[in-house]
C-alpha cells in the first residue's frame, strides 16, 4: 500500500523529499491541486471540500495513510477529515514549539499563509507554547504564486520580502518558522536578508509522526504525481525534478 501526500501545488514536495530520504523503501502517490493553488486565497469552505475530494482519491489509489502536506489545508480540514475517514491522516505542524525551545531566548517570528495566521489550530498552538509572548506571526502569501512560476531568489521576490518584513527588528529575532511548506524552496532568500536568524520548518516532524502510525513496508521506492487527479507524465515531471533539485540545495541553508 501506498502512501498519499497532497498538497495545494507544488510546496508539499518537500514533504515529499523528506519522506523519500527517511522512508526509503515505501511507494507514494504525490498530489498537487493545480486546479486550485493557492489555497490560502481560498475560504475555509471550498479548502474542505478540495480536501475531501483529493482524500477520496488517496482512499481509491490503495493508499494506507494520507499526509496533508499543507499548513493551509490542515488548519482548515484536518479535524473534520479524521472523524470521517477511518485511515491515518497526518498534517503539518508549524515549528513553533521547537523554535521556542531551542531559540526561545530570542523572539520567534512565524510565517505563513493568510488562513494559517489567522486559524484556530496556529492560534492554540502558540498559546500552548509561546508563554513568554516571543512569537510574532506574518502572512506572505505571494510567495506561494512566486514559488509556482519557480521564480525563487529573483529581485522581486527579495523586494517583496523586504517590505513584508520591514516592520520587525531582526536583532530581536532568533528564528524563522517557515509556516508553508511551499517556503522551504526560499531559504536563500530568507537567508540573504536575515543572515543571522535560523530557519525552521515542520517537515521532519511531520514524517516523524506519520511513521509511527504506519506499518513500515520493504518496497521499491517509487512516486506517483497527480495534478488535480490527472496523472504527470512528460516535461511536467522535469518540472517536478527541477523542484526536487532546488529542496536538495535548499536543505542545509539557515540551520
């Protein structure tokens, strides 16, 4: 049996990437919703019912577990989901815990879609652990169309960093949480800006849990892409190895 990662487009990949290195003898099914990216510009109603679908389609492709591999998606969906299917769905956390636990003599700013920043679940889980009040939040969601035309270090995206990040003092700041996974492929850029703040994201975490929720297979690792429930084939799967590519030099910036 396979296991399902989806995301709205193409930032769950690095879920993907760090499921492939941790897990390097199981099958999955990758899904992107190109049909409807970006999900942190939709409302919480049509989100939930993106994710039903693309669920259902996860169930009826043999799959034993499904990660949501979008903080958007989660923060919307993933309650709902797990009191109607019975398989394990697996979603993302934000790092803000460990950025308070290893960084927490420093502010901690989280950065995220609109829906993450204002949802309930990001709200909880900074109340839960945030008991010095040293997390800030912040929406970036142009990076999500920035990073599905992969224009990633370009100028316009260092300017449009600039001036979403222009009202924090970064002497303040000990860490980054990078609160979309479609983020990760602009550790570069945060880097560049902010030489001295560390980067963080939610992935290892996630993979984490989902591995002791599963039975562990012996497979020939392999990897099925889907667009909205059309199978990738031909210079679509370039693109998804130029992507594959840019999460491999993106791995170790901002440590």
């Amino acid at each position: 049996m396979k296991i399902g990662i989806f995301d709205s487009g193409i930032g769950g990949l690095s879920v993907l990437y760090e499921a492939m290195q941790l897990l390097p003898h199981e099958q999955f099914i990758y899904y992107a919703d190109e049909k409807h990216v970006p999900y942190g510009e939709k409302t919480r109603e049509e989100i939930i019912g993106y994710v039903d679908e693309i669920i259902q389609f996860m169930i009826d492709h043999n799959c034993k577990a499904i990660v949501i591999a979008c903080n958007t998606a989660t923060s919307a969906a993933v309650a709902l989901m797990r009191k109607k299917y019975d398989i394990p769905i697996i979603g993302m956390e934000p790092a803000v815990k460990k950025a308070v636990d290893l960084y927490g003599n420093q502010k901690v700013l989280v950065c995220a879609t609109p829906i993450t920043v204002k949802g309930k679940k990001m709200l909880d889980l900074v109340e839960r652990v945030d008991k010095d009040h040293l997390v800030d939040l912040v929406a970036l969601p142009k990076l999500v169309r920035f990073a599905e035309k992969q224009e990633f270090n370009s100028d316009e995206v260092l300017a449009y960093l600039k001036e979403a990040l222009s009202k924090f003092d970064f002497k303040e700041y000990g860490s980054l949480v990078l609160g979309c996974t479609h983020f990760n492929y602009f550790k570069d850029s945060f880097h560049q800006l902010l030489p001295h703040v560390h980067l963080l994201d939610g992935n290892r975490g996630t993979i984490n849990y989902l591995m002791k929720n599963i039975e562990l297979e012996n497979l020939e690792s392999s990897v099925e892409y889907y667009y909205s429930a059309k199978r990738v084939s031909g210079k679509e799967l370039k693109r998804i190895e130029r992507y594959l590519e840019r999460l491999k030099n993106m791995k170790d910036i901002g440590i």
